[in-house]
C-alpha cells in the first residue's frame, strides 16, 4: 500500500514537472499579419489523447476538432490558425500510471476564407488596374469583358470591380447590356471561345475603343488572373498579363 502511494506522489510530481513542457507547438498554420482582418472569432475544445501520443499527433487531432468546431459555428468556409494545444497536468500524471487517456485542452483562432479570398482578389485587381490604365489611351471607351470558362463568378467579382474603378476615374465604360444585344444580333456567342476579330466587332459596334478581356487560369496556388487589353482601332494586344506571384488569386 505505501508503496502504490509513493508511486501515486511521484507520478503527480512527475506531471507537475512535466507540465511546463507539455503545451505542444501550433498546430496550424500561424497567422500572418495580412490575416487579420479575416479574423471572425475563436473556437476551443477538450478530448482525449492516448498517453505517449507525440505532439504531431496531439496537432492533428486539435486541428480536426477545433476545425470541426469551427464550421459548426461560422460555417464550411474557414480555417483555423494560431492553434494552442496543451495537456491537463494531473489527468496527465494519472494517465501515466494506469495507462490510460490523458485530456487535451485546445484552441485557435477561426479566419473566414471568404475574406481571405477577398483581400487577394482585391489586391491582384488593384495590380490589374495600374497595368491597364498605364496603357489606356486618351478618351478610351472601356468594354470589360468576363470572358471566363472556370471561376466565372470570381472572374465576374473583378470585372465588377474593375468597371467600378473606371468609372470612379470618370473613364468611359461601354454597357454590359448594349454589348450582349450586339452580340446576339450578330450571331455571336460571349459565353465561350471568342476570337479577337468578334470583340472588335461588336467592341466597334458598341462604341468601345478599347477591350479588357478578364480571365482565369489556373487552379488552386496556380490560379491567376488574366488580363488581355485589345486596341479596336489598331487591332493590336496593348497589354498581356503574365503568371507571376502579383497576378495570383
């Protein structure tokens, strides 16, 4: 009996030793200073671990949970970042002893993809712009041209924002809806593979001087924009966008 007892004393004085050194790193991804205005709340959890259990393994599981956690409460589009996860000392030395579960306390923080998303199409429009506008001519006529097969509603969000741009600079921008009558009266088809000749063709018709034609290629960490700027009157490619990290989506 005493020594069970002894054995009992050492191992919560083991535990409590233990317990400076039993917060186990983050587990997910740190947040980055740009991260912060997606930042929408904090989630935490408690389960159970098995004793031995290494820290990457301690990681994982806190991720799925806190994650789990997460899009109950804010929904399927977030992360989860800045995670803490860290072993209660007393269930930690009980555990030991008799072989059993120990009980982790974990936390992080939730930031919204949606917004996260938002700020880097915002910034890569922002880039987009300052190339368009560097080869705009005088008294350019715009006509902003979705012309995405893949992502079409991000590709749409930038051309939102880009014919909102324009006209904030007080620059021409050609109607959506004049264009589309153009086009089914000269029997062409937007929604698909359209040749140069076609937007100078209905580009002239509509009054536009100048084409920007919005793209998406890509998936994943390889998704960018791209952007064609075509000039009506030469029938030249005034600008075209590259694959680098500033075009990026």
């Amino acid at each position: 009996m005493n020594n069970f007892i002894s054995m009992a004393v050492s191992a919560l004085l083991l535990a409590g030793a233990l317990f400076s050194c039993a917060a186990t790193p983050p587990a997910g991804s740190p947040l980055a200073a740009e991260e912060s205005d997606a930042v929408i709340g904090t989630v935490s959890v408690e389960f159970r671990a098995p004793v031995g259990s290494s820290n990457e393994v301690i990681n994982v599981m806190a991720y799925d949970r806190l994650l789990a956690r997460a899009r109950m409460l804010f929904g399927d589009n977030v992360d989860v970042r800045d995670i803490e996860a860290t072993r209660a000392a007393a269930a930690f030395g009980m555990a030991m002893m008799i072989g059993g579960d120990m009980t982790i306390a974990a936390r992080g923080t939730v930031i919204s993809l949606d917004i996260q998303a938002a700020r880097a199409r915002a910034g890569t429009t922002e880039h987009a712009l300052g190339e368009v506008r560097r080869v705009l001519p005088a008294g350019a006529r715009v006509w902003v041209h979705n012309n995405a097969t893949a992502d079409r509603g991000l590709a749409s969000d930038v051309v939102d924002d880009m014919t909102s741009a324009f006209i904030r600079d007080s620059i021409t921008v050609v109607e959506r809806g004049l264009v589309d009558l153009i086009a089914i009266e000269q029997g062409i088809h937007l929604d698909g593979t359209v040749a140069d000749s076609d937007f100078i063709s209905i580009g002239n018709a509509a009054g536009a001087n100048i084409i920007v034609v919005v793209n998406i290629s890509g998936a994943g960490a390889a998704r960018r924009l791209s952007v064609r700027v075509l000039d009506i009157a030469l029938g030249t490619v005034r600008m075209q966008s590259d694959t680098g990290e500033a075009w990026r989506l």
